[in-house]
C-alpha cells in the first residue's frame, strides 16, 4: 500500500512540475482580477476561452469589481475590463453555465444602476443582450423613457422576449417623447406582434414626416388587414411612386408565406400602377419570389418586353440569381428581334450554363449587330467550351471589325483548350489576317510548343501585321526541340525588330533545356557560322552564364562594338562582372569605362549572391572608380548590405566631404534592422561609428533618420562586439611563432621569453603591412595574435596567389584551409574552409565557394567549445563540426590559445581581421563585477543554464522575453541551486506587466509560499490601483513590503539588484533601495498576507521568473555566491 502510494505522490507531482497552474493559487483576490485583465484583449478564442473561466471563479465580487472599471469614454483607459465584460457576456450565451448566467446577469444589472454616465449604462445594457432573460425586462423599461438610452435597451428587450416587449412598448406610447415614440413604433414592428396595429395606425395618423416612415416600416412587418389597408391607402395618395408603395411590398414579402395569392395581388397592383422605376423593379422581385416555375420565367421573360434598359438589366440579374431555366429564354430570344434584348438574353445564357441550348447560340454569331455577335461569341465559348473553337475561327474569319476581333480572341482563351490546339493551326492559314492575330494571342497565351511550327512559319511570312504578332508569340512557344529551327531563322535575318524577338525565343528555349550547357554550345556554332555574329550578343547576354560571357567578351576584346558592351552591360546573372573589371581596368575607350562601371555596380546589386561576396565585388571596383559620382554609387549599393565588414568599408568614406553623406547613410541602413528583421549591428565599433555617422547625415530626412539612430543606440544590446585584430598600420597585438600548444606549455618562463624574442624578430622578416594588408612573403612560421581565445567568431578576407596553400590557426591548432582549388594533386578542388586536419570529423567543405586566385575572399569563422562553424565569401562550408587536436589526436581541442595566420610558402595577404569573443560565464560583466566573483546567468544567445518554460520564454536581441503563448503562467528557472547571493538584472515592462523573481524556491509549487517571491510589477497600471503594500514591485511578496516610486516609466529599462544573505534580504532598484528587511524577523507574529509561507525556512533553491501571463523583458543577468 505505502508503495502504491509513493507512486501516486510521484506521478502528481509529476502533473505539477508539467503543469504548475495546477498548483494551489495563492495570489490575493486583487491580484488574480489585475493578472486576468493585464491578459486582455486577446485574439486567441481558446485562450479567451480559458480567462473566461478563470473570470468566472472570481465570482460576483470579482465579477463586480471588473465592472466598477469601466468608465466614460475620455476618462482612462478601460480596454481590457470592457473586452473582458464582453467576452464573457458572450461565452456564457453560447455555453451550458445556467447558474454563471443568472449570476453574471444581476452583476449587469447591478452594474447598469450605479453607472452614473449614459455610454457606461449603454454599455451595460448591449451586454444583456446577450446575458439577459426575463429578470432583466422589469429594470431595463425604466430607461425607455431615456432618448439616450432608448435604442439599445428597445433592441436588448426584444432580444429576450418579443412579447413582453411588445406589452412593455404598447405601454410606454402614450406619454412618449416625439424621438422616443419612433423607437417604440420600430420596436412594436419588430415584436411581429399583430395586436398592436391598430396603435401603430393611430401613431401614423396623425405623424408625418419621418414617424410617417417609421410607422410605414413597422406596419410593413405586421400581417394584418389594417396593416394592409393602411399601406395601400398611404401608397395609393402617392401613385404608388414612394416610400408608401415600396412599404407595401415590404408587407406583401411578409404576407406571402401565409397568403401567398394575396402577396402577388399586391405587388401586381403596384407595379401596374407605379411610374417609378424603382419601385417597378421591386414589385418585380416580389412577384418573381412568390411564383414557382415555369411560371416564374414566364412571367419574367414577359418582362422583357419593357423598353428601360435598367429593368430589364434587373430582370437578367433576377433571372441569374434564381437559375432560371434556360429553355424558355431560348425561346424568346428566337421570338426577339431587337438587337438590345438578345444581347442581355445571350448574356443571361452564358451565366446560366446550361451546355443544353448551345445549338441555338451559333446563328447569332452572324447577326448584323456588333454587340449581339460579341455576346454570342462569348456564351458559345462557355457553353460549349472545345466545340465552339471551330465556329469561333469561322466568327473571326467572316468578321474583321476590332470588337469583334476582341470578343473572337476572348471566347477562344475561354473555349479552346490543348486539345483544339491542332483544328486551331490548321485553319490558321486560311484566316484573315486580323484573325491570324487573335489566333497568334490564343498562342500566346496558352504557352503551347505544339503551336511553334505555325507561329515560326508566319514569323517568318512576309512583314505586316501577323508577322509582328507571330514575332511577338515565338517566345512563348518555343522549346530546346526547336532551337535549330529558330538559330536556322536568325542566321537569315537583318532586321533589329526581328532580331530582339527571335533573339529572346532563343534564350526561352535555351532556358527550357535540361541539357543547357548542350543547348548553348549549338547557339556558339550557329554564331560562329554566321558572317553577322554580332547579332547574337544579346542573345548571349539574355542566356547568361559563364560560357556564354566569354564569347562576348571575345568579341568586345577585338573591336570594342558598342552592341557586345550593351549586352555585357544587361547581362542577366553576376558572370559579367570579371570582363566588366575588364574593361574598367583595361585599354578602352574612357566613354564605355564610365557606363561600365555604373553597370557593375547595378550587376552586383541585383545579384543572387550572398552579402559578403557582393561587399568584396564592390570593393573591387571601388579601387578603379574615377571620381566622387561613382564612389557614391559604390557606397548606396554597400548600404543594402547586412554585414559587419560593409559598415567597416563605408565608414572608410565619413571623412571625405563630398562622400561623407552617402557613407553615413550606407552604415544606418546596415546597422539598423531592415523592414521584417528584429535585429541589426551591435558593439563598441557600431555604436562609435553610428555616433559619427549621424553628425554626417545631410538632406531634407535627415532629422528623420538621426532619430532612427537615436532610438537603435538605446535599444542596442549591450556587449563589445567585434573589436579589431589589425589595425591596418603595423603589427601591434601580433607576435611570431614559437611552438605548438603542448610544446609552448613545457617551456620555462625564461626559455619562452627568449624564443618569443627570437620568433618576433623573425616575424618582421616574412610578415609585413602594405598598403592596409598583412602580406607574408613565402618565406617563415606562423602569424600569431598575443592574446588568446576561447569561444569566438572571427571575421578575415584573405588573398592567395598562384598554387597558394595556407590557414586559419584556431586555439593555436591547425587549420581552417586556404588554397589554391586548381591544385587537384593535393586534393583542392573541394575548395577553401574545410577542417583539412580533421580525421575522424568532416574536413571537407560542404560546397566549393573559393573566388578565383588573386581575388579577395571573406571567411565568417565561429567556434564554440570543439565545434567550428565556417562561411566562406556567404556561403555555409562547415557546419558546426569538431575540429580534432592535431597535435595529439587523444585529447579534445584545447580551450584557449592564439589565432594563427599559416605560412606556408607562399605569398598571401589578409586584410579586416575582427574577432567577437563568446564568453557565457562573463557575459556583459563589467571588469569591477568580474574582479569581484559575478558570473553571467545568461549568454545573451540561448537559454543554456536555465529549466522550466523554454516555450514562453524565448531569446531575442541579447534578451529573455516572456512571451506568453494563451495566458501561459509557466515559470523559468536555474539549473543550480542558490543559497546566499547578490542577483542583478535589468529589466524592462509592458503596460500592466505582471512577473516575479523566485528565490530558494524548489521546482514545484508556487513559488511566493514554498520559496520566495519578489515582485516583478507594473504597479503603475490602473488594474493594479487597490493592491495591498506587500504586492508592490520589490515586495517579498505577503511578507516584506517594498517602498514606491522607483520604477522608471514603462517601457525602459530598470536595473534591480538582490542581496539574500541568511534570513536579510535587501533590494535596490535603480539605485534606490526599496527594501531592506529580515524575513524572519517580518514573519514572527504571521505574514502580512495571513497565509502560512513555508518556503521562508529554505535556506537555498532556484532562482526564477514567475511568469503571470504578462510580456517583460530581461538582459544582463548575473549572480555573485555569497
């Protein structure tokens, strides 16, 4: 038994650790109303569904104290209590909670009386609406009399009961106001209660004006022959032309479910009687409701003989909507002879669908009325979908007016499938010319191949209009199958217009090819044989490709053609960019230098490259830019970049005059988040360089944008981010190499002094700086930082020469790879980046993303313990793998040592060497903390070190931020135990933020009672206006009261620090100390809040974030044991 019962123990404890809002609520009655409202609104029915029940335990107090908090419109913001009073008016209308409801309607009512303002007591009486029953009636009708408050408590009484309500408007008539009265008579029509007609005609005869038409309405919904002797009476003093008649169709619809006979009498009599078009048109609809087919299309087709467009327009539209069968009207539109009616009946036939009477549409086809035609054209197609092809082609043969070339084109997009495809080129030759080019559009745009034999034999027709459009299809139809065919035609033609259209048909093709390579290979040897090549530089250029750009470029080499520069120039890919350095760097002719340069620039823009390989193409070419103009090119395409090494090179331009404006610009929008992203730059070097650039912002924004800055400096996370290994002058902070790792650490001190002596005297021999670069000379050891690294991420470009070979050295260990990819007897060509080294681990990179020797390269490195992430100019070529220790395979890599530059034998250069350190234990530790013994809780990358709700709790920015997914309450907490301790954060609320700091709590429970908990809160919110002193922000909460006044205004940051030394506890926020007591001592006659807090005796636990469903934020946590 005693085993069984430690089973059960353990499996609800379980429950509780899954689900802590099992466990016992603790939270005073004010604070369980804040934390329920500070949740509202909310989108989520399901979470709205579970604050409704939670409201409802709050019973009629709480019920009663969410009420008293709303207020008049301009008085304060009572969002969330209004949502909350609505919702659950609503959730209990639609759910089985009988008792919640009686309830719930007497906290209204209640609610309703001691509102003293007229929206507040109109807000009261909506809700009954949905809460009410007949308990409401009694205390509602004293507001009748009330013009505010009439219309909504007229529209809740009906909507309890129609009846009473009737009884309750009856009574009120007489003594009522000239507004009231009108309310009470729509709302006596809205009883659908007869007995009161004959006051309703009273009231309408001695009214006029708008109660003559309130009353009209009303009457309009009460079936009655007073009702209708009236109306008809009312109708008949003004023909049948107005309001009056208009109410006595309103009638005849009720009537007819009953009387249906004497329904349609009514609207018969009206419309015989009405000149007004509208109210004809609405005796039509009434009679066209109450009639059962055939009758029903009888009498609209009958209709038809009217002479006013609009009714009959509204005669198709009635016809439309009820289906009407399509037969009768094929038999009036046979018996028609007016040209306006037959194109409506053709039109309703289209709509109606029925593929039966499609063999009465054709012959309308030839009719000598242009709009009868086009309908007809168009309703064939929809009836008669591929049928109608033929008929169609004979339509645009036989007719050659614009519309009808227009409709002709139109109903064969609709009717013509892939099947009629062949009957369609078939008679292609045989139709005229204007219906050769709605066929050729049909052509076009259905994209079929089928069609290319056709539209290339009149491409190449002779010149006029098919051929144009023919020239204009070609693209959209041709396929790999018929390049030989087009480069066949190209080879023959002279003419500019001609060549752009076959041109692109040769790219299209050339694209749908699975074999590409192939297909361009066959459009080189048709260039090659053709005496007029030239021609096929744009098509080289709309092709793309590597291959294809050397074939241009051959041609521009020999004669510098105007065309071959035009079609490097709008090269559709990035391959154009090396012959496009080219001819900036070579011999040309300076006007085509200046088009090209722009031309690069705009290349690299548009190009599907990573941003880092797009930075080292725009530094390329910013080295041959020949004046300001284009260095400012170069600079606004730097600024749609999104990294480190882009704001460094544009902030190389703030301190020349004329350039200073576009660099400040490129680094904001680099370092701010782009429109969708949550993140930009951040660090020492960013912050700097954002400070500067904002004094160099000019132009018509610029206040604009300095504010953008502004608000991203206060917003930035904090931490040094990437500092600088070179300073681009000399060799500071480098020293040379004196051994491996395990050698190095068997040295004696003065052995290592003197090698080291040695080694950098050597250094300055093979390593050098020129021009901004570390250049080695292929001669020597190793390049090493004299600091060492741990976890890191490291930026550096690198430059190799012919058969290159060299390095990245991590923790003194080799080797991030470099060299030269053509070195294929060494292995090289899987490319620069892998963890050459590595035996058991992947060494080799995922792709091959070197640039070409002698060309700049980007590696983005980032190691974290033994793992090693690599990018290569953008691309991913190491993916977090092991880098094993080389110099002894049996121990993992070490945890510390220098970065290395390798030598090794031949020339290189490296250039913007920075280096991010990752430190989870020091964390935006300032020095003092760290000489101190503070540690880092958070890394500000992940949630590594704590448990509990990693749902709600997430990491963004360098913070945690709980975002509470359906009102979760879930709590995060530390992996390790705290006895004694000084905690510091900084944290930032939301408006009516509600969370808490758990200390020495355990993982079950609720914190506040079986550990500690200080308060997180908002107190500032109205929601939270009657808490008690012990629930105050910095409150040891039910215990230790906090002073007020110290939180700084919602939505900045405050910092709070938390000394728990034995039973002392002390709290200062924002420097101020708000508490300062003695648990032990404060507890000794019982706890403020009257409950029993055991967790007071631990005297260790976790430390946590007692979530209550509120959104905060957290940075910079840290913690010193005591």
């Amino acid at each position: 038994m005693n085993q069984f019962r430690n089973i059960i123990c353990l499996l609800f404890l379980a429950v509780l650790i899954i689900n802590p809002a099992i466990a016992q609520d603790n939270r005073t009655f004010e604070t369980r109303i804040a934390d329920l409202l500070v949740q509202m609104p909310v989108d989520d029915a399901e979470h709205r569904d579970r604050l409704m029940e939670e409201m409802l335990t709050l019973e009629k107090e709480g019920m009663t104290d969410i009420c008293d908090r709303i207020t008049p419109p301009g008085d304060g913001d009572d969002t969330r209590a209004r949502f909350a009073v609505g919702s659950l008016s609503k959730y209990l209308s639609q759910s089985d909670h009988e008792s919640d409801q009686q309830l719930w309607e007497g906290v209204l009512l209640d609610a309703l009386e001691k509102a003293q303002n007229k929206d507040v007591k109109a807000f009261f009486i909506r809700n009954l609406e949905f809460a009410g029953t007949d308990k409401s009636l009694e205390r509602l009708a004293v507001y009748i009399d009330n013009a505010d408050l009439v219309a909504p408590v007229i529209k809740t009484i009906l909507l309890i009961d129609k009846k009473v309500a009737a009884e309750i408007f009856s009574e009120k008539l007489p003594d009522a106001s000239e507004d009231v009265a009108g309310m009470l008579i729509k709302g006596l029509g809205n009883s659908g209660d007869k007995a009161y007609v004959p006051q309703i005609v009273e009231y309408a005869e001695d009214a006029n004006g708008e109660g003559q038409l309130v009353a009209w309405e009303a009457l309009s919904k009460l079936p009655h022959p007073d009702a209708e002797k009236y109306l008809m009476k009312a109708a008949r003093s003004d023909d049948y032309n107005g309001p009056a008649a208009i109410a006595l169709l309103d009638y005849a619809k009720v009537v007819a479910e009953e009387y249906p006979s004497e329904a349609l009498s009514i609207a018969e009599k009206v419309q015989k009687k009405t000149g007004d078009l509208q109210v004809s048109i609405q005796a039509m609809l009434v009679q066209s409701a109450l009639l059962i087919e055939p009758a029903r299309t009888a009498f609209l087709v009958n209709q038809m003989e009217s002479s006013n467009t609009e009714y009959r327009g509204a005669i198709i539209q009635e016809a439309i909507r009820v289906k009407s069968p399509a037969s009768q009207w094929v038999d009036y539109l046979k018996e028609s002879d007016y040209p306006g009616k037959q194109a409506e009946v053709l039109y309703l036939l289209g709509k109606l669908g029925d593929n039966e009477v499609k063999s009465a549409i054709p012959q309308y086809l030839n009719s000598n009325n242009s709009d009868v035609r086009n309908e007809a054209a168009m309703t064939y197609a929809l009836l008669a979908k591929g049928q109608a092809v033929e008929p169609l082609l004979d339509y645009l043969e036989s007719q050659s007016g614009v519309a009808d070339q227009k409709a002709g084109l139109e109903a064969l997009l609709v009717a013509a499938s892939r099947d009629e495809l062949s009957l369609m080129t078939q008679r292609f030759s045989s139709l005229p010319a204007e219906a050769q080019v709605a066929v050729l559009k049909c052509f076009a745009a259905r994209g079929d191949a089928r069609a290319f034999d056709t539209v290339y034999k009149a491409a190449d027709s002779e010149e006029g209009q098919v051929r144009h459009e023919a020239l204009k299809t070609l693209k959209e139809v041709s396929e790999e199958q018929n390049l030989r065919a087009l480069l066949k035609l190209f080879n023959r033609i002279t003419k500019k217009e001609v060549i752009n259209s076959v041109g692109e048909a040769i790219v299209a093709a050339v694209e749908s090819a699975p074999d590409k390579v192939a297909a361009v290979q066959l459009v080189y040897q048709a260039a090659s044989s053709d005496d007029e090549s030239e021609k096929y530089l744009s098509v080289f250029s709309g092709i793309g490709g590597r291959e294809s750009v050397d074939a241009v470029w051959q041609d521009y080499s020999k004669n510098s053609s105007q065309t071959s520069l035009e079609a490097l120039i709008n090269w559709n890919d990035h391959y154009a960019t090396t012959v496009l350095h080219h001819v900036i760097t070579g011999d040309f002719p300076l006007s085509h230098k200046s088009k090209v340069f722009y031309g690069y620039v705009n290349m690299v823009d548009d190009a599907n490259l990573p941003d880092d390989q797009k930075l080292l193409l725009l530094r390329k070419v910013m080295a041959e830019a020949q004046d300001d103009d284009q260095k400012a090119a170069v600079l606004e395409a730097a600024g749609d970049l999104d990294t480190f090494l882009a704001f460094v090179f544009a902030r190389k331009f703030l301190d020349e005059e004329n350039l200073a404006d576009y660099a400040a610009n490129a680094m904001a929008n680099i370092a701010m988040p782009a429109p969708g992203k949550d993140t930009g730059l951040s660090g020492d070097l960013i912050e700097e360089g954002l400070r500067e650039a904002k004094e160099k912002i000019t132009g018509q924004d610029a206040q604009y944008l300095k504010i953008d800055i502004d608000n991203y400096l206060k917003e930035m996370p904090e931490g040094t981010g990437y500092v600088s290994l070179f300073n681009g002058k000399d060799l500071s902070g480098w020293q040379g190499f004196v051994a491996n790792p395990i050698k190095k650490a068997q040295l004696s001190e003065s052995e290592l002094e003197n090698l080291q002596e040695k080694a950098n005297e050597e250094m300055h021999e093979t390593w050098s700086v020129q021009d901004g670069k570390i250049v080695f000379n292929g001669k020597g050891a190793n390049l090493c930082t004299v600091e060492e690294y741990g976890d890191f991420e490291m930026i550096v470009d690198w430059r190799i020469t012919k058969d290159g070979d060299s390095g990245i050295y991590l923790r003194g260990t080799p080797q991030v790879q470099v060299w030269d990819t053509s070195r294929v007897e060494v292995g090289a060509q899987v490319g620069s980046g892998g963890l050459y080294n590595n035996q058991k681990h992947e060494s080799d990179p995922l792709v091959v993303a070197d640039n070409p020797v002698g060309d700049w390269n980007t590696f983005r490195i980032k190691m974290v313990g033994e793992k090693v992430t690599v990018y290569l100019n953008g691309q991913l070529v190491v993916d977090n793998v092991v880098m094993e220790n080389y110099w002894d395979r049996s121990m993992p890599i070490f945890p510390e040592g220098p970065v290395e530059l390798q030598a090794h034998g031949t020339n290189l250069a490296f250039r913007d060497i920075y280096v991010k350190e990752i430190d989870s234990s020091a964390h935006n530790l300032t020095e003092e903390e760290q000489e101190k013994g503070f540690v880092a809780l958070f890394n500000g990358s992940d949630l590594s070190g704590w448990q509990g709700n990693k749902t709600d709790y997430l990491v963004e920015k360098g913070q945690i931020v709980v975002k509470p997914q359906g009102g979760g309450h879930g709590n995060l907490f530390t992996e390790e135990e705290y006895d004694n301790f000084i905690y510091r954060f900084e944290f930032k609320l939301t408006p009516g933020a509600n969370n808490g700091l758990g200390i020495r709590a355990p993982l079950v429970g609720d914190a506040a009672y079986v550990g500690m908990e200080l308060q997180i809160l908002d107190n500032t919110a109205p929601v939270y206006a009657n808490l008690k002193p012990y629930q105050y922000h910095g409150s040891v909460y039910g215990v230790i009261p906090a002073k007020r006044g110290y939180l700084k205004p919602v939505g900045e940051w405050n910092s709070q620090e938390v000394i728990v030394d034995g039973t002392h506890v002390k709290v200062i926020l924002n420097d101020q100390v708000i508490l300062d007591g003695d648990i032990e001592k404060a507890s000794e006659n019982g706890t403020l809040d009257g409950k029993d807090h055991p967790g007071l005796d631990r005297m260790s636990g976790h430390i946590g974030f007692l979530g209550h469903g509120s959104v905060v934020y957290f940075r910079n946590i840290r913690i010193k044991k005591l």
